[in-house]
C-alpha cells in the first residue's frame, strides 16, 4: 500500500496566508468603492455612463431590426389575472385631476391637433388581453385589460403619414412623466389604449381614464393618464431614460 506523508504545517505559515487573505479581501472592497466613486463623479448622459448607454443603444438598435408584429406576448384567460392588480408608480399622476374634463390631445403634425372624448374612443372596436405585466424590477402580474387597438385609433383618426415616422411620444396631463416608444411596438396588434381592467373601468390609479398597454414592453413604458399623444422622427423625451433605463425596454 503506498505510505503518504503527512506535512505539518507551522504556524506561522497559517497566520501568514491568513493576513494574505485579508489583504486581498480589503484590497477588492477598496478597489469596488474607489470605482463606484469613479462612476459617481463621471461626466453622465441622462444619468447613465457613456459606455453602458452604448450598450442600451445598440440593444435598441439590434432588437428594432428584429422585431416583427407576428411576434405575440403569451395570452391567458380572464381567470387567470389578478384582481386587484399591483399599482405599478405613480409618476404623472398629480392630485387635482378632474378625469370628468379630460379629453384626449392627438397633435397630428404642427397645427394640426384635435381633441378626443373617451367616449369617442370608446365608439371604437373594443379589444381585450390578458397578460403578464412585467415590471423592470423583476415582478409580473397576469392582468386584463380593455380598449381600441392603437393601429384601429390611427386609421381612424388619419395617422398614415404619422404611422411612417420612427417614433411616438405620450405625455401625462401634468407633464410630470412621458415616454417615446417605437413605432413598430405602437402599431403591434397587441398595444391598446386602455380604459378597462377586469372588464370595470380603470381606477384614477391605474391610470383613468386612459391609458397605454403595450405587452411587448416592460412597465415603464405602459404610461398612465395619457394626456397628449404626438409623433417624432427624432426620439422624444422619456422619463426612465432620462434616469439610466433602456430606451427601447422591449421584452
């Protein structure tokens, strides 16, 4: 049988890979926090660091041009959704909203805005979808939700020259959030403009009297409270972006 030695190990060899350890353990905490603080006293665009919004921009740019209107959320029945769905922010949503005076303000072109009832947009074809709502925090929540397909408001209200153009912008009535979102993702056949959950119409915080769904984003795009809806060439201001986010924040 083969005899193996047995090496004893003195103590002081211990203590020193011990300090050693310690040593490397307190050099990585330092070198984390010395980074972070690089980071922190970086030159920022919109509050995220050049190279990573290189990354976001490529991401959008990759994901557009892949993007296709056959692809579809997974749906699910009406039994499925939660009743009392999580609220998901509150941004826009000052107090004092009188959803009695609303009306909906579509700015077509320059000098070219009209005004929108809910009960107008209510005449339209109603579609329904239950899906899972995904937050870019990490929950999701199978909600159901009711509305006018968007791609069904823009042939009513004459959008073809609009639907042409790379982007479309949704603000709430106090201007206090707003997002750009890609004209391919509005004009899936899944993005509607809501003003029902669970076949009841939509609570002041969920968003009344309307507003947006659209499942092939995370939540920060679904705006509540929309109250003007506009259309760019050049990307419009969005609230999340301006904060570090992904512009794009398709799923």
């Amino acid at each position: 049988m083969k005899e193996y030695k047995q090496h004893e190990v003195s103590v002081k060899k211990i203590r020193n890979k011990t300090i050693l350890s310690f040593i490397v353990f307190a050099f990585l905490i330092a070198l984390g926090i010395a980074g972070w603080m690089w980071l922190r006293a970086q030159p920022r665009d919109n509050q995220a660091q050049e190279p990573l919004r290189k990354v976001l921009n490529f991401n959008e740019l990759f994901f557009g041009r892949i993007f296709s209107n056959s692809h579809f959320e997974k749906s699910f029945p009406p039994s499925s959704a939660l009743k009392k769905p999580r609220v998901n922010g509150n941004e826009g949503m000052s107090d004092g909203f009188d959803p009695s005076t609303w009306k909906l303000k579509l700015a077509r072109k320059a000098g070219d805005t009209i005004y929108i009832s809910l009960e107008e947009i209510k005449a339209l074809p109603k579609t329904e979808i239950v899906f899972d709502f995904k937050c870019i925090e990490g929950w999701s929540q199978v909600t159901h939700w009711g509305g006018v397909l968007f791609s069904d408001f823009a042939k009513k209200y004459g959008l073809d020259s609009q639907e042409e153009m790379k982007y479309a912008g949704l603000v709430t009535p106090d201007k206090g959030y707003y997002v750009g979102i890609d004209m391919p993702s509005m004009l899936h056949p899944q993005t509607i403009l809501c003003y029902e959950m669970n076949d009841k119409p939509l609570s002041l915080e969920h968003g009344a009297p309307l507003r947006l769904i659209i499942p092939v984003k995370y939540g920060i795009k679904h705006l509540k409270r929309i109250g003007i809806i506009f259309f760019s060439n050049v990307r419009p201001a969005d609230y999340w972006y301006e904060r570090g986010y992904d512009y794009y924040s398709g799923l």
